[in-house]
C-alpha cells in the first residue's frame, strides 16, 4: 500500500478522515475534480511525524521523498509545498482518532 504523504510503497498504518474535495480546497472551484476516499495510508515515517503533531516535518519529507522520486521538479517546489500544506491541513483538521495497522 502506498503512503499518501510521502508515496513510499511501504504504508503501515492508515488513517480515517472523512472525505473532503481535495480539489476543490485547492484551487476554489464550484465543481468537485479530485476527492479524498476518507482513509489516509502512512508509512511508518510519516505516522511518526503525523502523531508528532510535526506538520513542517512532514511537508519537507514528503517533499524531499517526490524529489528523490522525481515526482516533480525543484523549480516547482514552492507551489508543491503551499498545496500540499492545505491538503495536510484538512488531513489534521478533519483526522478521526488514532491510526489503524494495515492487515497485510
Ligand atoms: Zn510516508
């Protein structure tokens, strides 16, 4: 399974948050293009700074894990970074209790 913060292929744990329109937070369009499914998969890294409260933390590391991945380039950087801040920040706002291990 796939961690949604960082893309490593390695997710541990999972999150319920209910979905929301990711799209629609983004760009501020009337119309729904892009939808949270409502659970959120974390590797282990990513739970970590998750239950840590570290919201920079995991920015930058799922930042520097899509540039080791070339998900996209380093002159993009700053509009990566101010996206995925809010779609994080709807992560921990609408975020429903503990993580849950993934039954391999
Ligand atoms: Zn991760």
């Amino acid at each position: 399974m796939k961690c949604d913060f960082c893309s490593s292929e390695n997710a541990k744990y999972w999150y319920d948050a209910p979905g929301f329109d990711v799209y629609t937070v983004i760009l501020r369009q009337g119309e729904t293009i892009g939808r949270s499914a409502g659970s959120w998969f974390a590797c282990e890294h990513c739970a970590e700074l998750i239950d840590k409260g570290d919201r920079d933390g995991l920015v930058d590391w799922a930042i520097d894990a899509g540039l080791r991945r070339r998900v996209f380039k380093e002159e993009t950087i700053p509009v990566v970074k101010f996206v995925m801040t809010i779609i994080h920040e709807r992560f921990f706002e609408m975020k429903r209790g503990d993580k849950n291990p993934v039954n391999n």
